[in-house]
C-alpha cells in the first residue's frame, strides 16, 4: 500500500522531471555550454566577446520571431533570407536619393509586401506554404539582383552609428531585438489576433468555425515574418556597412533551426517566444564558441545538425 | 476439453505519466465467443486493447493464447499470434484505392515480381468484400472518396481478411447505419460459428445485448465483473459501469415553447440536400433523425455558413437573413456545435481556456488585447458549472477524456448565448454520466427560450428529448412527427423510406 504510493509518487515526479527536460533541454544544454566556455577559455567572459555575441544572434533572433509566427499556423517561410538581402540593399541604396528615415520605412515595407504576397498565396489559393516560400525566395533574389549586381554601401554615415553602433557597451540592434521578444510573446500570448494564430495552427477549421476570419490571420503572419526578416535586413546592413545582392542565403534554415530546438513544431501545434529565444541563444553561442576555438565551419555544421536532432529527440513524445 | 480458455491477460497493469490505465486486470475469454468489453471513458477498455494488438507495451503481467505465454510488443507481434484489431480512428490509407488498402503488403504479382497484377488484385478484394456481404463499395476507388460508414466497411474487411483468430472490433457501429449494422452483427455470427474469438467494444449497450455472448465490465482500470446478458440488464449494467445508479436519464420538461425563432424555407445544396424547410421556436428542442449520409449534417452546416446553400431563405426571428460564414452565424446568434469534435471541434494542442475561449475572443477584447482576468473568469465559470475535469484550465485539452472534451467544446458555444443551438451529434463517444449531464444541459437551455436543433443517430436521445422530430433521408425532409406520434419503428420506417 505504502510502497505502491510511493512508487506512484516518484513515478510522477520522474514524468514531470522528464517534461520539464523536454521542455527547457535547450537550457541545459546551453549551461553546459558556458561552462565548458568559461573552464577552456579566458576571452569568453570578456565584455568585447560578450557585446558580440549579441551582434551576431541578432539577425536570426529577428528572423526567428516571424519564423515562429508562420510555423505557428502551420505553415513555413522560406523566403525570409531574401527578404534580409532585399531590404538591406534597398536601404543602402536608396539612402543615397532619400533621406534615411523614408529609406528604411521603404525596406521595411518591401518585407511587409513580400509577406502579403506569400500571406495571400496560402491563404486563399490554398497554396503549400513550402512551394510559395520557395517560389518568392526565388523571386525577390531575382528582384535584388535586378536592382543592383553590386553591392551597396549606405552613404549615411549617421545611418550606420546609430543603427550599427552602441549604448555602452550594448549593440543598438540587440536592444532593438530584445525589445521585439517581449513584444511578440505579448503578441502571441495577450492577443486575440495572436491566440489564433496559435488555435490555427492546431485546427484551422475548428479556428473557422469559431468565426475567425482564418485567412486574415494567416496573411497577417506572413506580414509579420516579411517586417522582421526586413527590420533584420535593415540592421544588418548598418552593422556591416556594406549590402551584397547574395547576403542572407541560407538564413531561413537557422531561424527554422532556432524555432524547432525552441519547441515549435513544423506543421503548427507548438512553439513560443520564449523557447524561440533559448533556440537563437543557443545556436548564437555554438558559432562563438567554436569560433573562439578555431573550429573549422563544417565542423559547427555538423555540431549544429545534432544539436538540432538532439533538441527534437529529447522532446518526443511516445 | 481443454482446460484453458484461449486468451488469457493476467495481472496486467500499465500507468501513463504516473495514472494509471490498468490495475492487475485478469481477463480471459475464448474462441467462438463474442466477449463485449464496456466502461465508461477512461475506464482501460482502450488500454486493454491496445495491449492485445501490440501498440502499447503493458507494464506488468503477462499474456497467454491457448496456453502458452506470448509477447505482444508490437503489432507486428500481434499479427503473427493471429490478433487484429479495427480501431475507431482509421488506419487506411486515404488516397490509396480501396483495394490497396485492403491488401496492403500482399499485393498479387504478375509474371514480374515487383510488378502489381491489378486485375488480379481487384479480383480478391472484391471477393474479401462480397465475401463478407459488404456490397456497394467500388474496389478501384480511393478511400478518401468513400462515405464514412464505407470506410469502416473497408477496416473491418481488411482486419478479417487475414482470417484473425481474435478480432477487436473498437465501437464499429459509431458511423455504420442501421442496415449496415445488420450485416455487420451477420458477419460476428458467421466468424464466431468459424471459431473467431471476437471483442467487442461499444457505448451502446443495446447493441452489447444483442451480440454478446458474455460482458466485462471495467471501471478505473479495474474489472468489476463478467456477465451473461441473460443473466442481466441495461440497469444494472451501467450500475457497474458507473458505479452508482444514475438519476433521470432524460430529464422531464415542461415544454414552454415560444415564438418561431429560425426558420428555414426550400434551403438546398447541391450534391447534398433539397428543398429543405422547417421552423424552430423559442425553447423548443426540435430533434432532427436520419441515417448517416441523409444529410442532416450538411444542413446544419449550411444554416451556420460553414457550407453556404446555394437556394432558399432562413429567417430569424421573422427577419430574413444572409449568412456567408461561421462568423455572420454566431453575430446572428446562431451556434453549431459539430458531430466530430476532433475534426473541427477542438484545438486539441490548445489549453481548455483558449478552447473554451476561442469562438467569443473578440467579447474580452480591447485595442487587440485580451482581458486575461475576464477570459478567466467566464472560462473558469463553464469548467465549474460543466464539471469539466481536471479544472485547470491551462491544461491541453489533449489530455481530457473524451467526455470531457466534449464539455469544452459546448461550454465553447454556451458562452456565445446563441438564440439557436444546432447540436450534431452532441453525445457522440460520451461516457453515461456525461451524457446524462448534457441532456440536463440542453433542458436548462431550452427553459431559457433558446431554440435547439438536436441532430442525432441515436433514436432514444432523440426520442427522450424532442419536442418534434424532423426526419431526414437522401437529401430530404421526409417526415415530422410531434412527441406523441414518434417511436422507434416509425422514425426508422421513415428514415429508410418504408414510410410516408
């Protein structure tokens, strides 16, 4: 009787353990990465680094966000990399007819279109978002090509310290990053438009029935993917100081990558801001890491690719 | 003699996440027998039986066919000791023609191995099906093209044509008609007379009595007993199951019934049903029968603008009225709740609150923001007035028993104060006690003056809790009977065309 009980009682404590573990296991996994950081090496811990390593995760932290959004509806976008190229050329280059306020609104709402574009696409033609994402990756390439073969420099040197430069010893873009994760968990969480876009994911045609205007959401998710991957565009550019016509391919794999280890899952039924942001972590520091160690690029590809096998695995359900 | 009986399950237990499904359950039960196996939702009849075809390994105990212990650690284990099972959820294969399903990894060749002889293998599926009395269904069609009902056909053909020695059937009857049902209650017969050992599931106790040759019950994972249908009845069986007897089944109603509040006049949809009229009145529960593909579906569906009709008039409250979606339906203050809630009921990866929720978001809304206290409070209100269990309401609706779950999704429509409520099948694979409790609900309702279109296959739901009763088939409106007209043989009558 007792025995059986506390059988029972440790059995419920060893599921809740598990799905915590299935839940934060990016946690974990990214602790244990700090600490073989800090016990190998004496420049992680260093401000320099640090303010770097924010640099970095700040394009696919952005990206990430509307990533999360479309794979919450159930849908993907494959795009997002050509979005980044498509905005991050157009506001070098227009900054040097337009003042550069009017140049970054015009690149951010060239993402805002594409969006709408693939929103409409999969919303009411009832197109795969996989083959439409592929198809406008394609397209807004062709369009950055089209625009300028070469690469653009913004001519505003204003531009490129304010965006690209620091609050202390802070990088601008990663406070702009950490403002929109609070955001978008807002969004997601404390919305009506944002608990649909959820609901939707898991049923879309109990969402309809329920009244929602289910393609409205949709479009505006992929709005929302298109404005992030152009704010990240727009950021990077400012960092870099240059824009090539081939930035940000590729790209689109990391966010899926962020969201997946984060807990989203493809198809829709999954997700948050906040696991999204642990993904993002710890994909950013994987790349520190191994950078400061000197690791050749293909080696952090394969150690990515496990990483994110290990993040799915240690989620399964049975 | 043999000393033994075939099937043997001894002290099996099996725990999920720490409940547990199954307590030290023995059961046995032998060939050339029909054992009907009953319980309320949640009660292990699922456990079990997923035990003995081999898709969930059983913690402790062990399983004995004809003597000699066996391991059923996965289906195809099961297989090969001669167990299949047809479950309630599908498993064909939709855009496969209906002969690859049945033969699914026996495909006939021809002088190429490698290569399908399709003339060959259309042959012996027609044969598996004309075999078992299973006429009407075409062998070159995709399954996703069939009817419901034609589908559970195909599933129980394809369990039986590898000649089983124990055959689980899990609720078969839920989509099956009544003809249907006829052939399939011949078919039991014949595999029994043929030594089979079938088990059958099933809510629907009539059905126990009529086929079973001995029933077990279970309640919270743990048999209370073995009984002869003889030796019993109705009553006292859902005393075992539920553990106490239960109050008015339906409860007794004083019909205070008002002025007309829907009415609906020469509505059709092509393909689907013609020239359908009828009206509803405030607190009047107007039952809707017919056999499944009658239509009555499809009807509900179009007065709610899931499927918008393509002729003829609604009216509400004496206006008519427009409806092109879900949406222009519940701002009219009209509700459906579906026959399938999986489908398109619930969100099942979502939370009992965002469920219960999600139809009246834009009521706790402001600039885009949801008032979480409000939310919380009108959910919590339906989980308590609904007994929905476990109360917490961030739980995944996921995890809910099946009874539950349906409670969600008609707290989902009760916070929309509909004037008319369309239930679809509103106690579809509900335990007992929950039915009883949705039958209290829709009395409470209609005592409100809300006006309940009460579509249902089951004759004594819509028997005990009609005020008039439409009767439905191929796309019609073929009969209104007052509550004092209707019975069980007339509205079957009608609904088969027997009667005008």
């Amino acid at each position: 009787m007792n025995a059986s009980l506390s059988v029972q009682i440790r059995q419920r404590l060893f599921t809740r353990l598990r799905r915590r573990w299935a839940d934060y296991g990016f946690i974990v996994a990214f602790v244990i990465l700090i600490l073989i950081a800090a016990s190998f090496s004496d420049v992680f811990f260093t401000q320099r680094n640090i303010s770097n390593l924010f640099r970095q995760i700040v394009t696919n932290g952005l990206i990430s966000l509307g990533m999360l959004t479309v794979i919450l509806t159930g849908g993907i976008d494959l795009s997002v990399g050509s979005i980044v190229a498509l905005s991050a050329i157009l506001v070098s280059g227009l900054q040097q007819q337009v003042p550069v306020p009017l140049a970054i609104l015009a690149a951010v709402a060239a993402g805002g279109l594409v969006g709408i574009i693939n929103g409409v696409l999969v919303a009411h033609f009832k197109l795969a978002p996989f083959i439409v994402t592929l198809a406008t990756m394609g397209a807004v390439r062709g369009v950055v090509y089209v625009y300028s073969e070469t690469p653009q420099t913004p001519s505003d040197p204003t531009f490129r310290t304010l965006l690209g430069g620091f609050v202390g010893p802070v990088p601008v873009a990663a406070v702009i990053m950490l403002i929109c994760f609070p955001l978008v968990w807002s969004f997601l969480n404390r919305m009506a438009a944002g608990r649909a876009i959820v609901a939707i994911g898991g049923n879309q045609e109990a969402v309809r029935l329920a009244g929602i205007n289910v393609n409205q959401h949709i479009i505006l998710a992929y709005v929302i993917s298109g404005l992030f991957s152009a704010i990240a565009g727009v950021l990077l550019a400012a960092r870099l100081g240059i824009a090539q016509p081939s930035v940000g391919s590729g790209y689109e794999l990391d966010a899926i990558a962020a969201c997946v280890i984060g807990g989203a899952v493809l198809g829709g039924g999954g997700g948050g801001a906040i696991g999204t942001f642990g993904g993002v972590f710890t994909l950013g520091l994987i790349d520190n890491l191994l950078n400061m160690f000197n690791v050749q690029t293909y080696y952090q590809q394969i150690l990515k690719g496990l990483i994110i096998l290990f993040a799915v695995l240690a989620r399964r359900k049975e | 003699m043999r000393k033994h009986e075939y099937l043997l399950m001894q002290d099996i237990s099996k725990s999920y996440d720490g409940t547990q499904a199954l307590r030290g359950v023995t059961f046995s039960a032998d060939l050339g027998e029909v054992h009907a196996i009953v319980g309320e939702n949640g009660a292990g009849k699922s456990t079990l039986i997923k035990i003995l075809s081999g898709a969930v390994r059983y913690d402790a105990g062990q399983i004995l066919i004809d003597g000699k212990p066996v391991s059923l650690d996965s289906p195809l284990h099961a297989h090969q000791a001669g167990i299949r099972a047809v479950y309630q959820e599908f498993s064909l294969i939709p855009h496969l023609t209906v002969t690859e399903n049945i033969l699914l990894g026996r495909m006939p060749h021809g002088k190429l191995r490698g290569w399908v002889d399709w003339t060959a293998a259309h042959r012996r599926a027609q044969d598996i099906l004309d075999g078992l009395g299973f006429t009407g269904i075409d062998v070159r069609t995709p399954v996703s093209q069939l009817s419901v009902s034609h589908q559970q056909m195909v599933e129980i053909a394809k369990a039986v044509a590898e000649r089983p020695r124990i055959l689980i059937l899990d609720e078969p009857s839920a989509v099956l008609s009544q003809e249907e049902l006829k052939r399939l209650f011949a078919l039991v017969q014949q595999l029994k007379s043929a030594s089979t050992l079938i088990l059958y599931i099933s809510h629907r106790l009539n059905e126990v009595f009529e086929i079973a040759d001995r029933i077990t019950v279970l309640k919270d994972g743990e048999i209370v007993g073995t009984v002869r249908p003889q030796d019993t009845d109705e009553g006292r069986l859902i005393k075992m199951m539920v553990g106490r007897t239960l109050g008015e089944f339906y409860p007794k109603r004083e019909a205070k019934v008002g002025g007309e509040v829907l009415a609906v006049q020469g509505l059709s949809r092509e393909g689907a049903f013609a020239d359908v009229s009828f009206s509803l009145a405030r607190g009047e529960i107007l039952g809707m029968f017919g056999l499944v593909g009658s239509g009555r579906t499809q009807v509900a569906r179009s007065i709610y603008g899931a499927e918008p009709p393509d002729a003829g008039e609604i009216r509400l409250e004496g206006k008519t009225i427009k409806i092109r979606s879900p949406r222009d339906a519940l701002q009219l203050g009209i509700a459906l709740l579906t026959e399938d809630r999986k489908r398109d009921g619930l969100v099942l990866s979502c939370s009992i609150r965002d469920n219960i929720s999600l139809a009246t978001l834009p009521e706790v809304t402001r600039w885009g923001f949801l008032n979480m206290h409000q939310v919380d409070a009108r959910v919590q209100r339906q989980v308590q007035e609904l007994t929905i269990r476990p109360p917490q309401i961030q739980r995944l609706v996921r995890q809910l028993s099946g009874g539950n779950q349906q409670k969600v999704v008609l707290a989902k429509w009760l916070l929309t104060h509909a004037k008319v409520l369309i239930l679809d099948e509103p106690t579809r694979g509900v335990d007992i006690a929950t039915k009883v409790d949705i039958y209290h609900i829709m009395s409470d309702l209609a005592d409100q003056g809300v006006g309940i279109l009460l579509i249902s296959s089951e004759l004594p739901e819509i028997l005990g809790m009609s005020d008039r009763v439409l009767v439905m088939r191929e796309g019609r409106l073929v009969g209104e009977f007052t509550r004092a007209q209707a019975s069980e043989e007339k509205l079957l009558a009608c609904a088969a065309g027997l009667l005008q």
